[in-house]
C-alpha cells in the first residue's frame, strides 16, 4: 500500500465516524465505559489506561473500566475493539506493536488498518541505543566502524519484530553490520549487552535508564526527536546525522464508526487530562513524555509508519511471529 492510500485509509477510519446521528451522542455516558488492553496487566500499556481511566471516570462521571485481554501481538484485544459496538463504550489502548507493526508483518490479520478510528496519543517513549560500558566505541560513529570491520562479532539484541526492524532500518541508514540474535523480552535483550553478548541494543526508555544505572551499560544516542529530558548528554541520531526517529507512542482508539460527537469529547477529555500536573509526572517517571494530538494527527501517523515499517520488512525478509 503507498503512503497517498495509506493516509486516505487512516483518514477514512478516524471519519467514518460521522456517517452516525448526532442523537446517538447526545447522552454520552450514561453506563461505564471499558478500555481494553491487549497485554496483562503491570505493563506500559496497561499503566497508561489505568492512569487515563481513573481520570476519565472523574470528567466522564461514570466508572471507566480497565480489561486486560492478552495475547501475543495484542490481536485478541485489538479484534474483540474493531468489532465492538461501535457507541463509545468500549476503547482500546493501543500501541504500535498492534495498530502499526501487526500490518506491516501480516497480511492476513482479523482485524484492519481501517476498523480502529484513533482518538489521541497519551504518552511517547523513544528508544536508547546501548553498548557495553567497556565498549570502546564513543559514539555512534565508531560503533558503526566496529561493526563494519568485524561484522562476524558484531550483533544486536531484539526482542520482537519491532525492535528488530528499527535496528535493521539503523543498519540501513548507517551502513552498519549488525546480525540480529533474537532474545524473549526487552531486559533479556540490556541483560545480552551487560554481559557482552551481543555488541548494541536499541532498548525502550525503561529498561533502558535501569540498564544505565547499574553502571554496566552506557548510551550513544537516542531516537526521539530532541534530547530526553533524562538523558540530557546523550544525543538524538539526527544530530549525528542519521535520519532516524522512532518512538513507542500509546494511544486510545474506538471502532472505527464510532460517533464524531463521541471521538471529539473523548479526545478533548484526554487533552485536558494528559494537561494535569500530577499527570505529566506519573508519566514522566515511566521514561516517558505525556503528550496528546488530534485523532486526523494520528490517524497519518499510524498510516505511514505501516508504511515504513513495511518497506523494512520486505527488504530484510522480517515476517510476524
């Protein structure tokens, strides 16, 4: 799909919602409302959702519910969202392993690009490249150098498809050489570059500042776009000149025909709650920024990151789990 037909497919999905009656909107809520988490409980994800259904219940003036719905790549949670009844009372908090990675892997999913309207990001995280505190590299340019005249010993730790193909599309933007050694989480993968296992990992903010802490790790370059407020001597690989920018965002979304009355007042909600002191705070502790955007904003967002990371796939032969 290119990037033009992917938009208009995203446009489509955050619009759709509009073919419904205002009536339909008119006493919106008047019963809980359910936010479905496609990960178990503890989690990034399902931190967020609690954090946003705590607060929505008070705007809301109705219970806002937390259910955990686990599965690998959230497609049990993402399927039972995209055919939910589609009147505001059952959201999804989602991420890109789902809404992004899931398409750009698999062409047979049940569920769609088009059957999730977004609604707005909540919180955004970037990734930290890591390599082993004896390393001698000093930046990303001789770490790239290493791996150009060893590629035999050099090498990365992933822990899903996604982490792969961010540090294949580093490969391809680098000319670096690293060989992928798949691992089962993201702190298995810091654990791999610790002991020196393997040469770099591109690590989520979390696992990441913990990995720093113990000394044992240290970090070249980040992959938002300015510095991490965290992080503030490490540098963004745009400053070095590498045109690479990724970041794990989570966001809420509805079925896509959900009314526009509906996704509007949720997303003003989420607006003024990400907006809370406390809010900002709670966040800002997990390594992550809070930050929010207009449901047509995440809508080209999701679509031409499918996009890209679907071009990543097929040019290394990457496929879903």
């Amino acid at each position: 799909m290119k990037l033009k037909q992917a938009i208009q497919a995203f446009a489509f999905a955050a619009s759709a919602c509009l073919l419904a009656t205002p009536a339909q909107a008119q006493d919106y809520p008047n019963k809980p409302v359910t936010i479905v988490v496609g990960y178990a409980a503890g989690g990034g994800v399902d931190f967020i959702a609690r954090l946003l259904a705590e607060k929505l219940a008070d705007r809301l003036k109705q219970p806002v519910l937390v259910e955990n719905r686990p599965s690998v790549g959230a497609v049990v949670a993402s399927t039972y969202v995209s055919k939910a009844k589609p009147d505001g009372y059952t959201l999804m908090m989602g991420a890109p392993g789902p809404i992004v990675f899931n398409h750009a892997l698999n062409d047979k999913l049940p569920y769609g690009p088009r059957d999730l309207a977004p609604i707005s990001i909540m919180s955004n995280s970037a990734l930290v490249l890591l390599v082993n505190a004896n390393n001698p590299a000093r930046n990303v340019q001789e770490l790239v150098a290493q791996s150009r005249a060893n590629p035999d010993k050099a090498n990365y730790g992933a822990s899903s498809a996604s982490f792969q193909l961010a540090t294949e599309l580093f490969n391809r933007r680098t000319g670096a050489k690293f060989t992928h050694i798949p691992y089962k989480g993201a702190n298995e993968s810091v654990q791999a570059v610790m002991a020196g296992d393997v040469s770099m990992v591109l690590a989520d903010t979390g696992p990441a500042v913990t990995g720093l802490q113990s000394g044992r790790v240290k970090a070249l370059a980040v992959t938002s776009a300015e510095r991490l407020k965290d992080l503030p001597n490490v540098p963004t690989l745009a400053e070095l000149g590498v045109d690479l920018k990724v970041s794990l965002w989570i966001g809420l979304l509805a079925p896509a025909a959900t009314p526009a009355d509906i996704v509007k007042r949720l997303h003003e909600e989420m607006v003024r709650i990400v907006d809370m002191p406390d809010v900002k705070a709670r966040i800002a502790a997990k390594a992550s920024v809070a930050m929010t955007n207009t449901p047509d904003e995440f809508a080209r967002l999701i679509a031409s990151e499918i996009t890209l990371w679907r071009q990543v796939a097929q040019e290394n032969n990457i496929k879903g789990n």
